[in-house]
C-alpha cells in the first residue's frame, strides 16, 4: 500500500446535482492533506465517500488498503473523523468524554488513563479535565473533540472544517495544538477548510475543489505560485523540443510542461500573455484549444477570501 488515501474518478451525484465529479488525488501516510474549496463544492461528500457513508455514483476509492465501499467498517475502524458534530457529551467532564470513547474502543483502564494524558497535554487540557464540557469556548470542545478522534491511535483521521465558528485567535491557537498532537504520531490527516491561511500553515498538500470538481492538487507554495501567476494551457500538435526551448526564454515565462498533447504555460506576475498565440501558430503549431487556467483557481480564492474576511 503507498497511499493513505487514493481516490479513482469517484463521483456522487444527488439527482441533477454533481456533487463530487470524477475526482482522483492520492494522499501520503503521515501527511496533512487539506481539501480547499468554497460552500457546497464538495469537501464533506467526499469524506462521506471515503468513509463509506455514502455510495459513488462512478469511481472508486481506498482508504488505508481497505474499499470504503465493501469494507466501511474496516475503514471506520482504522479511522477517526470530526464531522459536523463534535460527539462529545455536554454534561460530562472532558476526562469522562475521552474515558467513555476509550471504552467504546475497548483500551484497558491503564491504556485510557496514559493516552488521555498524552493527548490532553499536549492541547494543553489537562489541568482542566475535571471541567464539566458545557461551559467551555467552542475552541476547547474542538481541541477535546480532536483528542476524542485520535483516542484509539487511528491511522487517518478525518477533520471536517475544524476551525469553523472560530475566531481568528482560536483558529490560531487550534491550529498549533493540532500540529502538537499529530505530528510525529504517523497518522494521516484529511481536513477540509475554506481557509487559505489555514491550509497553507497546516498542509503538506493541498487539493482545491470547486463545482465538484478538483481543480489543482500540490503544496501550498504551487498554490501561491498559481494563484499570482496565470496558466494558459494550449492544446495542438506540433510541440518540439526546440519550440519549448524558444518558449522558455521568452519574457514572463516562468514554465512550460508538455504532457502528449497538452502544453501548460505559467507565466510569472502581471505578464502578457497576449503574444503567446500568435507566437505558436507563427511555429507551426496546430492550435485546438486554448484554456486560461487563472479564472477558475482565482474564482475560488475570491470566493474563499470573502469568507476569510469575515
Ligand atoms: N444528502 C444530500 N442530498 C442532496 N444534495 C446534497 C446532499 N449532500 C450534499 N448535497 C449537495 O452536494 C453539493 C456539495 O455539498 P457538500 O456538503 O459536499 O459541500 P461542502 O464543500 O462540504 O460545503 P460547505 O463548505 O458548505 O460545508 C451541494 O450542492 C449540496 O447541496
Ligand atoms: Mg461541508
């Protein structure tokens, strides 16, 4: 197995409505990936999917070797996920939350007792476990909430948009406490955000969703090189190796890929593109289609942005 998590094609439809259209991504072990994406463009359909909640119309996906589809139960087992709910219980203390969930998970007396330490600590909880949950900051019962998914030492967890309804020094905060409690634990983390600071801060990986659709997957820093840079993708025939060349050394070209039929051109900030056609067909080059990749990446980080400002 080389892949936490691997998605093929999968989509789910909800009647007319595509909501997860044929999207495909691979997810290193032991890495933060984080699903960016505007309102309804996807991100919990997904986790639905691979946590085998919910049927694919088409595709198919594996979570840690096992088929969400056939085997959801053994998926759910390696797995943990924070989702719409917090699934703690308001009247118990944080102590006796994390102690009923170790139980439902069958750890010993002795192994509940050392694991809710460890991870306590490490959100800086400990001092207050005796604290009734109900009065406490909606950034605590997420910090809880997250100690309660990695009780059972999941290998992937699943964190729908931790940090919504926080304000920006509990995001803050949530976001350092959860780095604390993943890192160096080897366990794969899936989380959703509409927040670009977030998922550059937390994220080896980053895949931008919207309409369905997955739009880009790479680092946070190709994020930020796309989202300044335009990308033109041409696609024709008549690409040689002296033409990509000649391409790269034009002015405002910061790279040039060439997959089969496909030429992906980004060019560096506030560059004109505007020579490139002309300057392709003056080669020799059979132009069938020409797509400016800027808009639709852009869309979704105008779209983000707004909601960031809040
Ligand atoms: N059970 C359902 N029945 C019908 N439509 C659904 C269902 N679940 C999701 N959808 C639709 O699928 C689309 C994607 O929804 P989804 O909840 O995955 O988006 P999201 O990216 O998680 O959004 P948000 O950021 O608001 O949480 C939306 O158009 C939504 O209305
Ligand atoms: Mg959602």
């Amino acid at each position: 197995m080389d892949y936490a998590i691997q998605t093929k094609k999968i989509s789910k439809s909800f009647g007319q409505i595509k909501a997860v259209d044929q999207v495909s991504f691979e997810v290193q072990p032991g890495t933060i990936f984080g699903f960016l994406g505007p309102n309804g463009s996807g991100k919990t359909t997904t986790i639905r999917l691979l946590l085998g909640l919910l049927e694919p119309t088409e595709g198919s996906s594996n979570v840690m070797g096992f088929d969400p589809l056939s085997e959801g139960q053994k998926v759910r087992e390696n797995c943990g996920a924070l989702l719409e709910h917090t699934g703690l219980y308001e009247r118990l203390t944080a102590l006796e939350n994390l102690d009923f969930y170790g139980r439902v998970w069958h750890l010993s007396s002795e192994e509940r007792k050392n694991r809710i330490k460890e991870l306590l600590e490490k959100v800086d909880l400990y001092n207050r476990r005796d604290e009734i949950v109900k009065g406490w900051s909606r950034g605590m019962k997420q910090k809880l909430a997250v100690s309660r998914v990695m009780l059972h030492r999941p290998k992937v967890i699943f964190l729908d948009e931790p940090t919504a309804g926080l304000d920006p020094v509990a995001s803050s905060a949530f976001r350092d406490d959860l780095l604390n409690l993943v890192q160096h634990s080897g366990v794969t983390v899936f989380l959703t955000t509409h927040n670009l600071t977030e998922a550059e801060k937390l994220c080896q990986q980053v895949g931008v969703i919207k309409n369905g659709k997955l739009i880009m997957v790479g680092s946070p820093d190709e994020l930020k090189l796309l989202k300044r840079s335009a990308v033109t993708e041409i696609v024709g025939s008549g690409f040689t190796d002296g033409l990509i060349t000649s391409i790269n050394q034009l002015r405002g070209i910061e790279s040039v890929v060439l997959q089969d039929h496909h030429l992906r051109i980004t060019f560096t900030e506030g560059a004109d593109s505007s020579f490139l056609v002309p300057f392709l067909v003056q080669q020799g080059v059979l132009i069938e289609e020409v797509r400016k990749g800027k808009a639709s990446l852009e869309d979704v980080f105008l779209t983000m942005m707004e909601e960031e400002n809040d």
